[in-house]
C-alpha cells in the first residue's frame, strides 16, 4: 500500500492507513455529530451490482471500512441500504478491544434512518436486541412498526412527518453522544445529507472495476445541489490498482 498523496510516496502495510484515523479527525461542530461519508464505487462510477454493494471493493477495502467504523461513534445507513444489505457496525476482535482500551464501547452505535419504519421485521438481525442499536424515523411511522424498532433498539421519532436531517444529527449528538459519525449510504441519504451541508468527510474507494451500464446507482442521487461542491485532497493511498481516497467536503 503506498501513500500517493501527500508526497512523497511512502509505504504502508495493507490495510492499516486508518488504524490511527480517530486522532486524525477533527472536534464536532456545535450541535451535531462531525459526518464522514464511506462509500465504494467502480471506475464507471457505479455504487451497486444488482442492487447490492457486494463485490465492488477489495478485501483491502472491507478490512478499511471496519478500521474506519472503529475511529467514529456511530456507523448510519439509510432504509434502503438497510433492506439491501446486511449492514451492521462490526470492527472486528482487534479493533474492538483498541476501542475498549480507549475507554470506548467495543463497537459503535449501528444507527437506522427511516421516514416509516417500513423494514424487513422477518430478518434474523431483529431477532435479538441489541444495546448498540439506534434507529430514527420520520413522525408518520405507524405504532406496530414504532413497537418493532423499540424492541429492536433505542428509538426516536421525529417531531415532522420527515427525519429531517437537522432533527437526526441533533438527536444522535444531544441524546446518544456521538460526535465522529460515518455514514455509510446509501446514495439518497448521502444526497440529502450532502444538500443539508452536513457532511465534512468523503472516505471513497475507487475499485478497478467496470460494472457497466446495467446498474444506474451512483454514489449520490437525492435532492440536487444548489451549485458543484468542491472537494479538497486530505490523503489518498494506492493498493493493487484500488484508490482509498479521503476529501474533506469544501464550504
Ligand atoms: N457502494 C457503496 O459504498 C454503497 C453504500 C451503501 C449503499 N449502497 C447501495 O445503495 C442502495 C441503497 O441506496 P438508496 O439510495 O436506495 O437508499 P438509502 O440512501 O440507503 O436510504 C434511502 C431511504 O432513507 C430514508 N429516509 C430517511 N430520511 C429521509 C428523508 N429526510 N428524505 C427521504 N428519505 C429519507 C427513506 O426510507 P423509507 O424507505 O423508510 O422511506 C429512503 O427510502 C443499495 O443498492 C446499496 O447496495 C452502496
């Protein structure tokens, strides 16, 4: 793995460029958590293969994401992400017992955005409660599904039909403590979020892949942008042919 950026190009072992990535991130903005989006696309530029994020990254980029997940306090995605992947907050043993050394709990939140709590209640992962577990969701959500979530994890409605993203970052900041955020998708939520100015990083992995043009997906739909958001190049790393990129998000 070599640091391409800044120069000059240096070597790292595989996989631990983010082992130290929680000293490296900045203090919270007043109110809500600090966001860094994560997210995996091909070389056309494509975030999904039938419907799924499986497959586009490396095991380099696997074994990055948890590294990651482990320097934030709560990992999100939104209902779509959810439904189409089993997505968790996982760090893996050695990372865990890091956080814990660091006075941390062995895992981050593993956080839920809905507007209705329309969710796969069959599926095994809301079999068990768990401690870890935050969803938030939109003030329309039926009590039956409110009931599901409740069991599921700690739950907050918001006071609007719509979570709105104010009202989310607010709630995760003030009520559940977080203040290092990553959001992992999908494209809706990284749209909205991005429009509501409430995104400050951009992890984003480009793979050496082409997916082609049966998948439209890219990293980000949602609402539009009121004009191109520039980026600026905080560090980016090379690793057979895939680029691990991290940008802050211009103002
Ligand atoms: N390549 C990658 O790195 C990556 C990462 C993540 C996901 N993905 C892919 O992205 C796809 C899913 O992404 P997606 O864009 O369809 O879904 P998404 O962004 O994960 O979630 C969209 C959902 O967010 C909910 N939501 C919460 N607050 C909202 C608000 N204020 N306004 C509107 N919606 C709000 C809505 O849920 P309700 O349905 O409850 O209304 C909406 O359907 C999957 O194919 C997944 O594999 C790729």
């Amino acid at each position: 793995m070599q640091r391409v950026f800044p120069g000059p190009p240096v070597e790292f072992e595989p996989g631990a460029i983010y082992d130290d990535l929680h000293a490296d991130l900045p203090e919270s903005p007043a109110g809500r958590p600090y966001v860094l989006l994560n997210m995996v696309t091909s070389v056309d530029g494509k975030a999904a293969i039938d419907g799924s994020a499986a497959g586009i990254g490396s095991a380099t980029d696997q074994r990055l994401m948890r590294a990651i997940r482990a320097a934030t306090d709560g990992v999100l995605v939104g209902a779509g992400t959810f439904r189409a992947d089993k997505t968790n907050s996982t760090v893996g043993r050695e990372r865990e017992a890091a956080r814990v050394a660091r006075g941390l709990s062995p895992r981050p939140l593993a956080i839920l955005l809905s507007r209705d709590g329309d969710l796969p209640f069959d599926r095994e992962d809301f079999a068990r409660p768990q401690p870890n577990r935050v969803s938030l969701v939109g003030g329309k959500t039926p009590p039956e599904r409110r009931r599901k979530l409740a069991a599921w994890g700690r739950l907050f409605a918001a006071p609007t039909p719509e979570p709105e993203p104010d009202w989310a970052l607010r709630t995760l900041r003030e009520e559940c403590g977080v203040r290092h955020l990553l959001v992992e998708g999908g494209p809706q939520i990284n749209g909205i979020l991005l429009a509501a100015g409430a995104v400050d990083e951009i992890c984003w992995t480009l793979a050496p892949k082409l997916i082609g043009s049966g998948e439209g997906l890219t990293m980000l739909t949602g609402p539009a942008l009121d004009s191109p958001r520039p980026l600026v190049l905080h560090t980016a790393y090379l690793h057979d042919g895939e680029f691990f990129f991290r940008y802050r998000v211009g103002r």
